[in-house]
C-alpha cells in the first residue's frame, strides 16, 4: 500500500509540474549537474531572466568549463516520457548523474538567451550532427569558456521518445569524454521553446506610451521630455487668413515654470525665432492649456484656447487639435500634451499617463446610435398601443335563440 501511495505522490508532484508549464508557456526547464554550490530554488517557482542571471553567476563563479546542451524543444513531461518497451527514455542519463549534485528548474524564462550573453565572447557554437560526422571537434576545455551544443532534430520516421533517448546517450558520450579530461565541468541542458503550446489567458492592460500608433509616424514629429512638460505632435502647422496651410519644422522646444502654478514652453527655429509659445495653468486638481501665442515677422497673435485640460497624472490627446481665432489656425496633428507641476519629479518622466481625449463620450457614432433606438422604440410602443386597443367580437347569434341586437355606440 505505501509503495503505491508513493507511486501516487510522485505522480502527483510531476502533474502539478505540468499544470506550471502550461501555464508559463514561454518558458523551459533547465537541468545543471556537476555544480560546487547548490543554490537553492523552489521546486514550484517560474524563474524569470534576472533570476537565473544570478543562479548561473552562482554556478561560474569559479570559472568552470560549461558546456550546454540545447534542445529545439522541452517540457517537463518529457523527463516522464517512456519508449515502446516502457523503459524511462532519460534512464541513462540518471544513471549519469545520480553521484553529483544537480539543480532542476521546471520553468526558466528564456534561459538560452541569458545564458548566450553571460558567455559573451568566449563561446563555441557546434552542432550535434557535426560532432557525430567528424566536422566539428570539441575545443579542450578551459576555465570559463562556454561551449554551445545544438542537439539535431528528429528524423521523419522519429517519434519523440526515441528522438529524446538519442539525445540522452550523445549527451552522455559527450559529458563523459569531457569529464575525463576537465572534471571542473558544469553542463546544462535546456531547449529554444518548450514543447507544447497554450494561449495565454491572462489580462493584458493597454496604456497609452510615446508615438503608440498602428501609423507611421512622421518624420519631421515633435517629441519634447524634460522635467516640466510632456509633448508629442507630428508636423504643427498654421493657417492665416489666406486660407494657405503652412508646415512648421525643425522645431527646438524649451519650457520654464513660472512661479509654482505656470508653465511656460517656447517653440524656436534654428535661427532662435520663437514662433510659438504655450502657457498652462493649474487649478483644482486639473492642468490647463489656456494660450497659445504664435509669432510672424510682423505680427504677434494669443489663441485662447478651450477645453484643453486633464487631471494631474493624466495627459490629453487629439487626433486632429485645432486652436484658433478669427486671424489664424494652429493644428497639432496626433497631439499629446502632459504638463508636470509636481516639483519633485526627478528625473524628467519617459511616458504617458493615462490619456483624456478630446473625442467626448457622445461621440457623432453613439449619437447615432441612440437616435435609430429611440426611433425604433417609438415604433414598436406605438405599434403595440394599437393591438392593445383592437376589440373582437364577444357576443354571437344563437339560431335557436333572439337575434343579436348591436346598437351605434357598440
């Protein structure tokens, strides 16, 4: 009874493993033996990038020889599988390992790639098929190189257990042979991507970041950080009263705080010609854009500008914003603006908040929508009221009896 309760418990433990690689479906497991300092990680935990940057560093920290087996694919079902006769297909590599220390991690994110730039330069990338044909030799191992071994793909005729216990006796060959000659020797095996695939259920939240558009952006766009205002914008331009649209570029941005409740931001040519200036305020919890003054050879105009404001923490976007008098248009294309009154923001922030648009909750769609219900909610009370008030027929002719008698009012 307890040998099967056993068997149970084991069962158990390798389900739940399973159950994680599901749901961690961008990661591997990763298998080291042959480590001088066991560290120790929990059996049920997913290890992300930084993690096992640290775990490995542990490992090489007396600059062994490392040599990785990588595998196309690999999951932790695979250290179960069994071949036709039901042997274990990794029989042979327990065998192997059964006297040194090991450290088996069943979900590691991306551990090739963490491992491809901790062995930086001093790497040797080989090929399986090449070592078994004669084309690639191993290098002799040295104190702190790493060497690369990318394990072949199965044959047409290959099911997997049988691909995975031809991989075993290579890797086994292979770690024997260099054992012999260098006993500092830390091996690893993991793979690219794991063998099954799930989609994944968890929510995503979008936020709006800089120049976040399926568009292409241009060009000639105003991108402005610093510790006072946020600004995104393609090309601005301006309409005077001739009606001629004119493209505003090569743009240098500057701000300054005025006081504590005004922010001040200039635009200038590369002649140091301020052409545009815009002002925010602050009042009860919002930020405000209130002016923008634009600046010719010959004249000054100062737009009021309206309805252009967020709460702190918040920006304010615009597909097409347009601020303008009788005199002149400004337009800021695909505008962001964020201005920071919070004196302490240090350094300058690198996005977006939350974006307030200038598209309102009734939008012309909605309106629409609303109008063609109203309609058809109309049409069906009224129909309905005029079946209500259809009156049948409640009295018959008896043709034994007197004759029905129906009077006008009736």
């Amino acid at each position: 009874m307890a040998k099967y309760l056993n068997y149970l418990l084991v069962y158990s433990f390798l389900s739940v493993l399973s159950l994680h690689n599901v749901i961690t479906t961008e990661s591997v497991p990763v298998v080291f033996w042959n480590i001088d300092t066991h560290k120790n990680v929990p059996a049920l935990q997913h290890v992300g990038k930084k993690y096992f940057r640290d775990i490995v560093q542990t490992y090489v920290k007396d600059e062994p020889f490392v040599i990785v087996f990588e595998d196309e694919n690999l999951s932790t079902e695979d250290f179960t599988s069994r071949d036709t006769s039901g042997r274990n297909v990794f029989g042979t590599f327990n065998k192997l390992i059964e006297d040194e220390k090991i450290s088996y991690m069943p979900s590691v994110q991306s551990p090739l790639h963490v491992l491809l730039n901790l062995a930086a330069k001093s790497k040797v990338e080989l090929k399986a098929s090449d070592i078994r044909s004669g084309e690639s030799q191993l290098p002799k191992p040295a104190a702190g190189q790493y060497v690369f071994i990318h394990l072949d793909e199965a044959n047409d005729d290959e099911d997997r257990p049988h691909l995975l216990k031809r991989h075993v006796k290579f890797m086994a060959d292979v770690y024997q042979k260099v054992q012999n000659q260098y006993p500092k020797t830390l091996a690893i095996y993991t793979a690219e991507r794991p063998s099954w695939y799930v989609p994944s259920m968890n929510p995503i939240r979008r936020r709006r970041n800089l120049l976040e558009t399926e568009q292409q952006v241009d060009q000639n766009a105003i991108t402005f950080f610093d510790e006072n205002i946020r600004i995104f914008s393609e090309t601005p331009y301006l309409i005077g009263e001739d009606k001629k649209k004119q493209t505003l570029q090569d743009l240098t941005f500057s701000s300054k705080k005025n006081g504590t409740s005004q922010i001040e931001v200039t635009a200038s040519t590369k002649d140091n010609e301020t052409i545009l200036g815009l002002l925010f305020t602050k009042a009860a919890g919002y930020w405000y854009l209130i002016s923008v003054t634009v600046n010719k050879t010959d004249s000054s105009d100062t737009i009021r500008a309206k309805e252009i404001a967020a709460p702190f923490g918040f920006s304010y976007h615009c597909n097409e914003l347009k601020i303008s008098n009788k005199k002149i248009t400004i337009g800021f294309p695909k505008a962001q603006f964020q201005p920071n009154f919070n004196s302490n923001s240090t350094p300058a922030p690198t996005a977006f908040g939350d974006a307030y648009d200038c598209v309102g909750f009734t939008s012309i769609p909605i309106w629409s929508g609303l109008f063609v219900t109203f309609i058809l909610a109309m049409i069906m009370t009224l129909g309905l009221t005029m079946m209500m008030d259809i009156k049948t027929m409640d009295r018959f002719d008896d043709p034994k009896g007197k004759g029905v008698t129906i009077n006008v009012v009736e």
